[in-house]
C-alpha cells in the first residue's frame, strides 16, 4: 500500500513539564510514514517549552499562547491540523508501541468516518487494566456517557467539529453524540488497544461538576422524557460521588 492517509496528532499541554515527554516520544516513534505531529501549549511557563523546542525538528507545528482552556486549546488543533485523520493525544498518554498507527491505517478505511478501539488504563498507583471500548453504533450507545476514550479514536476530517468550549469537563461526551448524528457516520472498531491512558484527569478531581455538566448535557441532547427515564441513573451517580467523597476522608 503506497497511499498513506495523513494523520493529525494533535497534542493539548498546559505545565506539563512531567508528562510531555513521553507523549512526544510516543508520537515520533510511530512506524507510519505520514504523521503531522501539532501540540498546542497554553502559555506554559515550567520548562514545558523547553521540552517542545528539544523535539522540534519532529514536530510539524506548535504554538504556545494562552487560551480559554482545553476545549479551545483542542479547536485551536483543529484549525491547524490538515490530515484526513484527527486524533487528540493529551501530554501523559502515549500509543501503546511503535506500530499502531500503521496497524490502523494500512487497513482500507473506505467509506469509514470515524475508527476507534480500546484502551490500557494506568492508575495513580502504576496498575495497569485492559478496558474494552463499547460497540459504537449510534447515539443511544452512548447515552450513560463516553464508553469510548477520546484518546484512541481518529476522526475523518469529513465527520471532524469544533468542540463547546463553553463546558469545562464534558465537551468531549457532548461532541461524540453530535458527531454518532451526522449523516456520513460510519465507524470502526480495532479490537486491540491503541493507547496508554492516565486514570485521573479533570473530570476525576471534580466529580461534582463532572456530574452536573453530564445533566447539562443530557437534558440538552435528548430531551426532557428520556432525563425523566434516567433519574434512577443520576441518582445512583449522586450516591456514588458521595461514597467516594466519605471513603476518602
């Protein structure tokens, strides 16, 4: 196969001195001859540019300005990837070897939009779970949440939209359903796992806005009956944050 799609790797850092350098090792090590390799850096001042400018001469395009936060960090990658694929892999996450990208797009992707496939998670503690990603069919596949990392999907560039930039942990989740609606959705699944992904992001350290904002979004993108269907589902959310909160004491 002599036609290689060109893949956008798209990386959003913020401070992120400790982590960086492994994602960036991660992207340049790929095996796949065609990657346009972009970071977007939100004003970092801890050395983080220090570790960008040390790679630079692998890296396609990288800015460093401040923005409103990871939703418009990840737009602004948007607005400069030129790849027929996007894919986000956030500062502390990396592939999971050298030859996944081309695993995924040495395969014919005719008529495919969106392609996607399962996860490593590492928690705080270094333990390491295999995480199945859900069959992806529609939006109703996704109605209790994500069920699929962001970071193992690649998106056409024909299916790609902006991000609400107005949500501060659920945009993802809010972006997925929309993107399940368009017409020309039509996705993959690799029964394998594409990346190592760090259990204990934003949505994990604030679980009470986590939740509020999954509501937000729920009773925004299918309607009150289905919300009312749900309650049970929320209820059980609510309990379950607060047994957290009361164990960790």
């Amino acid at each position: 196969m002599t036609n290689y799609p060109k893949v956008s790797i798209i990386t959003v850092v913020y401070n992120g001195i400790e982590f960086l350098e492994e994602t960036i090792k991660s992207v340049i090590a790929q095996t796949y001859p065609n990657i346009e390799y972009i970071i977007v850096d939100g004003g970092s001042k801890d050395g983080t540019l220090d570790i960008i400018k040390k790679y630079e001469a692998h890296i396609s395009k990288w800015i460093s300005e401040p923005d409103k936060g990871i939703y418009d960090a990840m737009n602004k990658g948007i607005d400069l990837a030129t790849g027929d694929w996007q894919n986000f892999l956030n500062a502390g996450d990396s592939f999971v070897d050298n030859n996944v990208l081309e695993k995924i797009f040495t395969t014919n992707l005719e008529n495919i939009t969106l392609v996607y496939g399962d996860i490593i998670a590492i928690r705080e503690n270094g333990q390491k779970l295999n995480v199945n990603a859900i069959e992806l069919k529609d939006d109703n596949s996704i109605k209790k949440g994500m069920k699929v990392c962001h970071q193992a999907i690649f998106y056409n560039k024909n299916i790609m939209i902006k991000y609400d930039d107005k949500l501060r942990l659920k945009s993802e989740w809010k972006h997925l359903i929309e993107i399940t609606r368009k017409e020309n959705f039509s996705p993959k699944k690799f029964n394998f796992p594409i990346v190592y992904y760090s259990v204990g992001g934003l949505g994990a350290q604030q679980l009470k806005l986590n939740q509020k904002e999954y509501r937000d979004v729920f009773l925004k993108m299918y309607g009150i009956s289905a919300y009312i269907t749900y309650m049970p589902f929320f209820a059980y959310m609510t309990l379950r944050r607060i047994l957290k909160k009361i164990l960790k004491k």
